[in-house]
C-alpha cells in the first residue's frame, strides 16, 4: 500500500517535513517514491511554511494513495490558502 506522509528533516528543536509518497512499510524518514511538497512549522518572516504540489498528490490520491490525517489537514489548508 502507498501513502502520502510526512518525513521530518531539520535539527532538534527545528523541525523541518518533507511530504513524500511511500510504500506503508518503509520508515518515517527512509526510502519514498516522491517528494510531494514541505512543512515547515517553524517558518518566520519571508519563509514560506507550506508548499504542496497539488497535481501530484490528486494523481497518488487517484492511483489509490492514502493520505495520512496530518497531510490531508495540510492539503485542505493549502487549497484554502490558493
């Protein structure tokens, strides 16, 4: 099965997420397929904190990804966003 999740990055204190697609049984932070987009929660200033390539994630959603919760509330407030 494949999922669209997120994968952390950046240092203590600092996180940083990759939005990937990857197989169920990979690991958090392991092998993907794709990188769909960035989370960075910790944006300041003229940072940008969300980026998602929205053409992407429909053609994964309709190839039978399953987003996970976190991703699917980023999506949502991504398109709000556009």
């Amino acid at each position: 099965m494949v999922v669209i999740r997120l994968a952390r990055g950046g240092a203590k204190g600092r996180p940083f997420y990759n939005i990937v697609v990857a197989n169920k049984a990979a690991r958090r932070d392991g092998r993907f397929l794709e990188r769909v987009g960035f989370y960075n929660p910790m944006a300041s200033g003229a940072e940008q904190p969300l980026r998602v390539a929205m053409d992407r994630i429909s053609y994964w959603a309709g190839v039978g990804a399953q987003l996970s919760p976190t991703v699917q509330r980023l999506v949502d407030q991504a398109k709000k966003a556009a």
